[in-house]
C-alpha cells in the first residue's frame, strides 16, 4: 500500500517570551505597573545592532581570549554544553551529529579570516564537575565533532556566567555573530528547523558581502544554560543538579 | 480483501497498537510516548490520531513553543493514500521555572491530538498508521527521547466515539472577547479585551505563539486588570520576518489552572490596518 507521508514537524522557533497582560487605562498605556519576575539581566543583555559586549575569558587549552583580539574579523559564538543532549552530548546533539562541524567548515569558506568560539557558562560545580573538568569535557567533544583537518575551535569557560549574560545567551546551543566593526548582527539559533538555512553561514557571508545579516534574529532552542546564582534549576531542581 | 464502508458512517478506533522505541539518552527514559487505543473525535467532528506522554515525576516536556530553553516535540506520521494529517494541537500548557528559564510544557501526563483528514469517498475498513515521535524532556538536565509507534486503524460500522477526554485544548476566544493590535510609531501592543462577566482574567497570560519578526516583551509576572483593557507589547522586526508579512499568534490562558480555558488568537499581518493608540 503507498504511504502517504505527512510530516508534522512542530516548529522548534519560538519565541523564549512569557509575555503578561498589562492592563490599559482609556487606551493610554499604563507602562508597567508591577513586575512579578523582573528580569534585568535580559533588558541589560546585548541586542542585535549593539557593540558586541567585550570580553577576557580563559579557554580549555589554557590561553586567555579576548573579543578585542579579533577586531576587524567576523566572530562568530556558540555557547555550548558539553552534557546538553541539544548542544554537545549525544550523537543527536549539534556537535555530536557533525552538524557544528559542518557550520565551521561553512563559515571558514564563506570567510576564512572569520573566527569561531564555543562559550560554556555554566557555572563551577555543576553536576560536580569543577570548570576544568567542564573544559576538559567541552575540549574532548569538539576535539571528537568531526572538524575539517586544520580547523580548531577553542572552549573558553564563563563559569561567572558574565559573558553569557551580557550576551543575553539563554541555551546551549545559542549563536551570535559579530561583524568586523564589532556589532551584533545576529542572535538565534544555528540553523531554521528544517535544517535547511545555515543561519549562521548565511550572516558570514552577508558580512563578507558588505550586506545586512537577514534575519537577524530567530529563535533558538536547546539547554537552559546553569548560570551561576541566576537562573535556577527548574521545578524539581535543587543543589547537586547534573549539567546540561 | 478490505471491506469498503462509507466515510460519513464511520467510527474509528485504533485496534492493534504497539510502540517500539527508538532512543532516549537515559534508559529508562524518563518520558514516554504511546499510540492512543483509538482515534478520538471532537465535539466539533474532527478526528484525531492521540499520541500520549507519561513522565515521571518532575520532568517535563514543552509546548509548541517551549519558551526560554527546552524544545517542542515533533511527530511526523505516516498514513495511507488519501488520509492526511495536519498540524499538532496541544493541550493548554502549564507555565514552570524561574524567571530568567521560563517554560512552557506539561508535567505528569499530557496527550497531543493529530487531526486527520480521510479520504474522500469510501475508505479502506481498516489501516495502518505509524508516527515517529521524537521529544525534549528536562528536570534538572533534559534528555532526548524518540519512539516509533505503529498501529492497525480500523474503520467500522460503529457508535462514534465519545468525544475526546483531553482536557482544555485551546478553542477561539468566546463571545464578548476582543484582540487587537494597535500601534503608536513603532511601538506595538496586543490589547485584550475579556468580556466583562469572563472569568480568571486576574490570572490572564498571553503566550505568545514563535512568529519571524515578532517579538514580545521580556516576561513579567501577572497584572491585575484596571479597566478590563490588557496591553501586552511588543515589536515588529519585519527584516526577520521570512515567512512573509508577520502575524502574532498565541495562547491566552484565563485562570491558573489546567483546567481553566485557553483561547488561541490570531492576528494580523502586522503593518496592515492596526489602530493607532
């Protein structure tokens, strides 16, 4: 009997808003009259048109890394997870699939003077694991995701999770691209659900091209990142919660 | 040889179902999907495939749109010739996690319906269906989970089926509700207007539905009403917008419970008649 073969994929973009209702007073906007859940971080967060946020932060293999070191390169960050089913861990993940290998390979055509970090913010200690233990375990991933001879990518470690935040970076993996004049021009997700629009290829080239990254943003999906003393575990969660 | 019955006359149930599971990245997985025992008709006449979850305590798995982290789960069935399957309906979800890692899913049990299409004309008595389903379930850490379910259809002469048990799937909203959007500039807002003997609006959220080049306020908790208008905003980003001229779509949730109604709206392209502020 033929099949007819109906996919249903439910799409994985959406929007990360829990958006409440305000109330209005004779169609004048009140502004908001009480906030239940204040969310600084996020209004401090970069947004895409912004000077990327600057930063020092140290990487898996040691070396210090700075955002000011590569000024007039596109710089493109993935924050990454190593115990992320979505980010690094798994054969299904980004890095596990071969996927991210593919996207850096991608991008070092599109531009080789382009540079590509990975960004893990979890904080120390989480499913106790120390930040080196984390780096060594983010470094061992990579070092296995199938990159093209020649190609590297260093894991810097934010355990601070200042970075992260700054960056307004909400999941593993959560992709930013920086143009060479040091903008954000892009926050979103690798890849559109289909797999079909490398969104991050795509942004690389425009960069290259001297055209206007479209779209700049999307959603993105994955890991909630652990930061420290911010975002708590989820219902259920508690101290001793496993990394992700 | 199948027996031939007339579509208008059928009742549907699931006869044979068995699951065979693909994967999760934990054994034993911590959220599981079956096949329903049957296929379930609405109030409004539709029929659905049921795919249900069970999680164990505390995990979750999300809504169409999972919110800050997390992912939806997808379903891509297989059916004969002639059915078709549209696009998931899910049950209002719950709202969990902390304000810096919101969510949007179910805990416990949750059951998402396929509606599905029959053919024209007369159908086969009976066939086989099979979907692969594959979901993010998370507590602390999130797994992911996949499973190939399979089942035998069978079409007969039957009483219809009661009318599905699943509770609260989101319908428009009632009489006497008002959306729209309305705009100063640049400045965007979804306005609700509940009708005035509705019940739960102390409680009223809006999830807003992922949408290219919509993008909603930062989340903040509940607000009482002062007038009855509510004001949620938002901004239009029409360079991100791929799909074509952007809509917001979403969830209002009246109430806190699971119980309580959710009502699915609906509006736009912006950038097209919205009234001014």
């Amino acid at each position: 009997m033929r099949l007819t073969r109906t996919a249903l994929a439910i799409s994985l973009a959406a929007t990360a808003i829990f958006a409440a209702a305000m109330p209005m007073d004779d169609d004048k906007p009140q502004g908001v009259a009480k906030k239940e859940d204040a969310k600084p971080r996020r209004a401090e967060a970069a947004k895409v048109g912004d000077a990327a946020p600057e930063f020092t932060l140290t990487g898996a293999d040691g070396k210090t890394y700075n955002l000011s070191d590569y000024k007039g390169h596109t710089v493109v960050l993935e924050w990454f997870s190593p115990s992320c089913p979505v980010s690094g861990h798994g054969d299904r993940s980004f890095w596990g699939s071969g996927n991210a290998a593919k996207t850096v390979a991608a991008v070092k055509a599109a531009d080789p003077d382009a540079v590509y970090l990975t960004i893990n913010s979890n904080h120390d200690g989480l499913g106790g694991q120390s930040t080196k233990q984390q780096g060594d375990a983010s470094a061992e991933v990579i070092a296995k995701g199938g990159l093209a001879a020649g190609l590297s990518v260093p894991v810097l470690m934010d355990p601070e999770g200042k970075v992260g935040r700054a960056y307004g970076a909400k999941t593993t993996p959560h992709m930013f691209v920086i143009n060479t004049t040091g903008t954000l021009v892009y926050v979103g997700a690798p890849a559109s659900d289909d797999g079909k629009t490398d969104y991050i290829t795509s942004a690389v080239t425009a960069i290259k091209a001297g055209k206007p990254v479209e779209p700049a943003n999307t959603k993105n999906s994955g890991c909630g990142i652990k930061y420290a003393g911010g975002s708590g575990p989820r219902r259920g969660g508690g101290p001793g919660a496993k990394p992700n | 040889m199948l027996a031939r019955v007339r579509r208008s006359r059928l009742a549907i149930a699931l006869g044979v179902c068995c699951v065979a599971a693909l994967g999760s990245t934990v054994d034993p997985p911590p959220a599981r999907a079956t096949l329903g025992q049957r296929i379930v008709q609405g109030r409004d006449g539709r029929i659905f495939i049921s795919i249900a979850f069970q999680m164990d305590p505390h995990w979750h798995i999300y809504w169409r749109n999972p919110g800050d982290s997390g992912g939806a789960p997808r379903v891509q069935v297989d059916l004969p010739a002639g059915f078709a399957a549209g696009e998931i309906l899910f049950p209002r979800p719950r709202v969990f996690g902390s304000a810096e890692d919101r969510g949007f899913g179910y805990e416990g049990k949750v059951e998402l319906l396929v509606p599905v299409t029959l053919p024209t004309g007369e159908a086969p008595a009976s066939v086989e269906v099979s979907a692969v389903v594959s979901w993010m379930a998370c507590k602390e850490s999130c797994v992911m989970g996949e499973a190939k379910l399979n089942g035998t259809l069978t079409l007969a002469e039957q009483s219809r089926v009661a009318p599905t048990a699943t509770p609260s799937l989101p319908g428009p909203m009632p009489e006497g509700w008002k959306a729209e959007i309305v705009h100063a500039g640049a400045e965007y807002s979804l306005v609700i207007v509940p009708s005035r003997d509705a019940k739960g609006v102390d409680a009223m959220l809006f999830l807003p539905d992922p949408m290219p080049g919509i993008e909603f306020a930062d989340g903040t908790g509940p607000i009482k009403p002062a007038n009855g208008k509510w004001r949620i905003p938002f901004s239009v980003r029409k360079e991100d917008a791929t799909d074509g001229p952007p809509k917001v779509r979403g969830l209002i949730l009246a109430g806190g419970n699971d119980a309580d109604p959710a009502y699915w709206i609906e509006l736009g392209p912006v950038g097209a008649a919205e009234a001014k502020k």
